[in-house]
C-alpha cells in the first residue's frame, strides 16, 4: 500500500463533532478519517456541519484539510496541513449540489500550503477564515500553482489546472495562470449536465466524481506528471473532462504535485460558466442551499499497483501476462514481471524495487493448479540490473524484458540469482546460484547454472501433487515461506541458511539448505545490497523442463493449451524472521564459518562430543585390560591349588629342556 504519505484503501469519510473552537478566525470542524491518508486528518474551517457521517456545506463555507485540530486560542500551524500527494492516484467522491444555483460556485482544489511570502516564510494572507491560503486567482492576495478538481453548481462544472511563471529562490509566487487549462461541461453540447432528465448528468440527484492523476511522484526531482482526467458518472451515464492536450501545463506542476498540495473547499457566491441563460438568473436562498458530499475515497490510478506488506513503499509489476486485483495478480502462460516503485509504460534501470531480505521471511500465496508438465512458474531474486563493462546500467538482448540477468546468463547478462519457487503441480524446487567475482565495474562473466537445490522429489513420492493424498495438494493454493536465516560473521551480517516451508492448512514440507552453508556465503553481499524479484511462467517442450519434473512427468508432455491455464500469486509479505522456527548448521566440513547453532558455535559441541569419545575409549580399553588381567591370575591360582602335594625335592628339574621341546611336552 503506498506510504508517501498515502496508503491505496478505501473508506467511507467520517466526520466526527460538530463546531468546533474559532482558532485564527478558522475553526476545527471535527476529525476525517480518511483510510488513503494513513491517518487521522481535521477539517479547519468555518460553515459546515455534520449530518450522520455527511459534511453539509453552507453558502459562504471554507475548509481545508489538517493532520491536527487546535485547541483554545492557539492558532493554526503554517506546517500542520495535511499534503496530498497524487500523482498516480485517484480521488473521488459522491457530490449533491441540486441546491447550488447558478452564481455560485462549490470549489475543491489543491494548492501549495502553506503559501510563502517574499521572505520565504509562511504567509497568513488576507483571509482570517483561510490561514496560508493562496490560488492561482490570488486567493486572500496570495498566488500559487493550483489544480482544480471541482468548480461547480447544478448548471455547470468544470476543472484546470493552473500554472505558475518560476518562483523566487525563496519559493514565493507572484503571477499565475487564473484561467488555466480547462475543462468544462457547458462547452460538451446542452444535454451534457444539468437539472432535468434531459441530461446525462441530472444534477437533481447525487453524482459520483473520480479524478485521476496520471505520473509519478516517488522522487520530487524526476516526478512525472502526465495525465489527467475527472468523470462525471450517474448511474451507467459518464461525462469525462480529458485533460490530454495540457501536456506543459501538467508538467510544470509534476514537482508541486509530488511534494504534496493541500486540499482546500469552498462554496461561495461568484460567477461561474454555466447555462447561457444563468446571470441573468437571480440568486437567493433557494437557490443557494446545502452542499451534501459523502464517500471521499483515494485510490492507484495505476492498473499494475499490487501492496507488498512489510516492503515499505508504493509496488508495482511491470512486464507483460497479468492481471491485478488488490494483492492478487492472475498469470498467463509466458508471463514476465519486475517489482517497480513507479508506475510506468517504460522499464527504468533505476525503478527497480529492491528486496532486502537477509534475516527475513517473504511469504506468498501461490495456485498452480494448472500449470501442468513441462511448464515453471519462478518467483526469484537477481542481483539486477546487469552492469557493462563500463558500469553502466546494461539493458542486455530481451527487449521485452529490459536489464534482465540471471545465473544462466539468458538475454545475454549474468548475475547472481536466489530461485524462491520454480514449480508446476507435479514439483516444486528452490536454489541459490552463486556467480565468480565480478569485475571492477561490477559486470559478471559466469555463474554456477546447477545451484545448491532443494526439491519436493526428495521428500518422498506422496509429499507432492495434484491430489488429495498429497501432503500438499497442488489442486489448490498454498503458502510458500522462505527464510533467509543470517548470522554474525567478522566482517559483518553473513547469509548462512535458507528454508523454504510449504504449508496448506495444517499440512507442511520444509526444504532445508543447511548443506549449502558455504555455498550460500557467496551470496551475502547481494542480498545486503538489495535484490530484484522477478516473475516468469514459461516452458514448452517435456525435454526442457525434464530437470524439474522428471521422471514424474512423461517424456511426451507439452506446456500448452489447458496445461498451461492461468496461474495466480497473491499476499506477498515480508515479515521478520523468527530465529527459533528453524534451527540453521554451517557446513563444518566445506569449511564454513560460524552458523546460528547453538549461539554460532556448533565446533565446541563437535569438540566436546569428540573429548567424551575419547574419554570412553580409554576408559573402555582399561577396562578390557583389567577384566583380562584378572581372569589370568584367578586361573593361575586355581592351577596351583589342583595340584597334589610334594616335597621341595621332588619340584626340582630333572633334566633340562629346550624350548621347542618344552612345547613337545605339553609343558
């Protein structure tokens, strides 16, 4: 969900209390929860009130939006108003304005606030009721840039945004354009909008109004600013103001617009263009009652937005083959993505997310019920985009997928890679792919293609498949959890495990990487600078894919038609890693260094098992020798006391023998 400051969720507008307390000629209407902000937010202002979670707005009212309500006589915060940053997002809410008459005008804008004076420091202005406000008309003798979402009554409406010549180096305005680039209903024909049924919009009953602002705001210096539109719509009928010819004038406001803008609204009796007819109309209170607007939501006007929690930022998928609903994206056969922080028609080596995962877990929900035989669909992480030899930035040999590198050097560019999942219904496989030494420039040459991999088909023949006796059923969607387990090593963090857990309700598979300990060390530093994720659904022939899923799948089998339907991902998720779930060795025997075992210190218990078994072999051959010793002189003895009695003389040799014939004997 996007956090800058808006988050992409919708929420019926509360508005809470009535009146507030006059703060410098302004008062706290009352608490707006609007979810799109992330916060709470207050209406300040002056000549509204609350009807059951609707804001009624009288003749003469003013308001604009703050993230906090003063209270007392402490006046209004220059700095307090609430920035809403647009770009790449929609605005819309539900407006009753059948009691506005001709010559009057209910106006809801966004305008830089608050307005700086000549010396670069918050100007009050001439409006007691509206503190710091400014337009590009030289509202409260203040100018500012200005973008016009609604200028309306029940005979017209129109929409502009208005430019402004360069600011001072202070930021101060002085001439703006107060006619703008504009839109509006009474120039779209006579049966356009208006009171009657005649129209396609009948003002006597509630409209919807959806803005949407096309561009980018991620960075104020490179923000892009490139369409707009606000629609009209009651019912099944629409009438759309395009802004498509107000390509300079969108421009110019791409930096206010990314820094963010106040929302101001206002209802107040001035001329506007409307019906041919209407100044010569007469206005009074019948004609000039209540406003009623309800429904504020703030939504992505950008169709490949899809939230990633615990990433932090705004995502979205750019590439080709899929469709995105909320955090769901369905993925057709061939399908290619990268995760961006800008929602945009062109891949930008520098737009890039980058996922820094070592000591988490990133988790996802994944349907592969039909991805058949010989088709994968990888979720995986490279070390991208590529560099040249010189360090640039290398867009490699895919122009469908621009700065693309892998392991395998596909589109011409190597790079290390982290396979999360490369899977059909019948296997399932996770691998690590460490690269030799890149260049001084940071260009790769040749990486290791095999990788350390796990696989479903050692988990025996019923972990695995399309059916219910499957320990995991790829008939239906699972979760995939992968840890990326770290450990403190002398020159910092160290990548020293990865477990990858496959769970379908109370069932589970773990793939355990211990035995990559050394290998995965390697990886270490991509993972600590941030990797891409990338997304892909390919393969055609069984002979392709035979490294994947044989021999559970024929020789004979093709990734097309019905076997390659429709896969889908949804709830990605980057949580912290809990450290007790799986215990992680480093492989002492390639050498490695110190794991998370035991403290890290898995060759003192090797030491220690070693000490005892030594121990008990000494002790063990003691003991033999002692058991042996004893048995010979009990036979010694007994020998001795069997023999009969005799006289000193008679145990006297009576000949000498020789040894060998001492053994003739039988001595």
């Amino acid at each position: 969900m996007v956090q800058l400051p808006l988050q992409l969720m919708l929420m019926p507008l509360l508005v809470q209390g009535t009146l507030g307390v006059a703060v410098a000629g302004a008062s706290c209407f009352g608490l707006i929860s609007i979810e799109g902000l992330g916060r709470p937010s207050y209406l300040l202002g002056h000549g509204g009130l609350d009807h059951n979670s609707r804001l009624s707005l009288q003749r003469g009212s003013s308001f604009v939006v703050a993230q906090t309500c003063p209270k007392g006589e402490q006046g209004v915060n220059p700095h307090s108003f609430t920035q809403f940053q647009m770009l790449g997002k929609t605005f819309s809410f539900t407006i009753d304005l059948s009691k506005v008459g001709c010559a009057h005008n209910l106006r809801l804008s966004l305008v830089p606030s608050p307005a700086l004076g000549a010396d670069g420091k918050p100007s009050l202005g001439t409006c007691p009721e509206s503190p710091y406000a400014c337009g590009a008309d030289g509202a409260c003798e203040q100018s500012c840039p200005e973008v016009t979402i609604m200028e309306a009554n029940r005979h017209a409406f129109s929409a502009a945004p208005h430019r402004c010549d360069a600011p001072s180096s202070k930021g101060h305005f002085t001439k703006c354009d107060r006619a703008g680039c504009g839109r509006s209903t009474h120039k779209m024909g006579g049966a356009a909008y208006g009171p009657g049924a005649k129209y396609k919009i009948d003002t006597r009953h509630p409209m919807k109004v959806h803005a949407e602002f096309h561009g980018s705001g991620l960075w104020a210096g490179n923000a892009t600013f490139t369409g707009m539109t606000v629609t009209l719509q009651q019912g099944g009928s629409k009438v759309v103001l395009d802004f498509s010819g107000c390509g300079s004038y969108l421009t110019d406001l791409a930096v206010s617009m990314a820094k963010g803008m106040a929302m101001r609204l206002s209802y107040q009796e001035r001329p506007s263009a409307g019906a041919k007819d209407e100044d010569a109309m007469t206005c009074s209170k019948s004609n000039a009652g209540e406003a009623i607007m309800t429904d504020i939501k703030i939504a992505s006007a950008c169709r490949s937005e899809i939230p990633i929690k615990g990433f932090g930022t705004a995502t979205y998928m750019s590439g080709r083959g899929t469709e995105i609903s909320g955090d769901r994206m369905s993925l057709e056969h061939y399908s290619a993505l990268g995760v961006t922080t800008t929602c945009s028609n062109h891949w930008d080596p520098t737009g890039f997310a980058l996922f820094k995962v070592l000591g988490k877990t990133l988790s996802f929900v994944v349907d592969l019920s039909k991805v058949g035989c010989a088709c994968n669909l990888a979720l995986y992480l490279i070390n991208g985009p590529p560099k040249d030899e010189t360090g640039q930035p290398a867009v490699g040999t895919c122009s469908w997928s621009p700065y693309y590198c892998d392991s395998n050097g596909v589109c011409g560019e190597h790079c290390p890679e982290v396979d999360i999942m490369e899977a059909n219904s019948h296997a399932f496989a996770a691998t690590p792919h460490k690269c030799d030494a890149p260049s001084l420039s940071g260009q790769y040459s040749s990486c290791d293609r095999k990788g350390c991999s796990q696989h479903t088909a050692s988990l025996g023949a019923r972990a695995y498949g399309p059916a219910d006796h499957y320990r995991i059923n790829t008939l239906r969607p699972f979760e995939v959890r992968t840890s990326f387990h770290e450990a403190s090593g002398s020159t910092g963090p160290m990548f020293v495990g990865m477990t990858t857990v496959l769970r379908q309700g109370d069932r589970e598979l773990t793939m355990d990487h211990r035995h990559c300990s050394r290998y995965i060390e390697a990886l270490t530093a991509p993972l600590l600078q941030g990797m891409i994720l990338r997304i892909s659904y390919w393969g055609k022939k069984a002979s392709t894919m035979a490294w994947l899923d044989s021999p559970v799948c024929g020789d004979t089998q093709v990734c097309d038609g019905a076997f390659a339907g429709k896969a889908a991902i949804g709830n990605i998720t980057i949580d912290d890693l809990d450290s007790t779930s799986v215990q992680v060795e480093t492989d002492g025997q390639q050498g490695g260094t110190a794991g998370v075992w035991l403290g890290g210190q898995p060759w003192m218990v090797a030491a220690f098992v070693l000490f005892l078994g030594v121990q008990c072999t000494i002790l063990s051959c003691l003991f033999c020798y002692a058991a042996s010793l004893f048995q010979w002189l009990a036979g010694a003895l007994n020998a001795e006391v069997d023999q009969p009695m005799q006289s000193p003389e008679s145990r006297l040799p009576t000949e000498t023998m020789r040894p060998g014939e001492m053994a003739q004997s039988g001595a």
